[in-house]
C-alpha cells in the first residue's frame, strides 16, 4: 500500500485507489501541511481532499510531460490548445 504523500503537487498519476479498482488518473492541483486536493479525470472530472495520510493500493506511474501532452489533445481535442490568430 502506498499513501498520498508520496505524490507531488503538479504532477500527473495513474493510479488504484483499491486493488480491483480501475486505473484512474489523477492530478495533485493544491498541497497543504496535512492534505493535497486531487482532480480525478473520470466521467465526470471530480475533486477532492485527501489526507495524506490516506492509503492507494498502487501508484502505476507519474506521467511524463510528454505523455500528459498527448494526453490532453485527446482529451481536450486537438484543436483545444491552438491560439486563434486576431483578424487585423
């Protein structure tokens, strides 16, 4: 069993809160003395307050720049990052 505390404020995880639970990614997005608020990208996207303190049965992986970047292309669309050009 892993805890919370291990991950680190910014970063991307795949991650199993229980151990036949499905792979879920998360983002730590805020970290305080005692708790990190989490962004769960399901369906719908979630947040919440964890302890850190508070148990996962597996850290898959940090996601790498890279793989966060594909990522968001397929999940925001390919277009959603592409500055629109000013009509002057």
């Amino acid at each position: 069993m892993y805890s919370y505390d291990l991950l680190e404020n910014g970063c991307y995880y795949l991650v199993k809160d229980k151990e036949n639970s499905p792979i879920e990614l998360i983002q730590v997005t805020v970290e305080t003395d005692h708790c990190l608020f989490i962004q769960r990208f399901d369906d719908p996207t979630k947040t919440e307050w964890k302890l850190k303190t508070d148990t996962l049965s597996d850290i898959i992986e940090c996601l790498s720049d890279e793989a966060v970047s594909q990522w968001e292309k397929q999940y925001y669309g390919e277009d959603a990052y592409q500055e629109e050009e000013d009509d002057e």
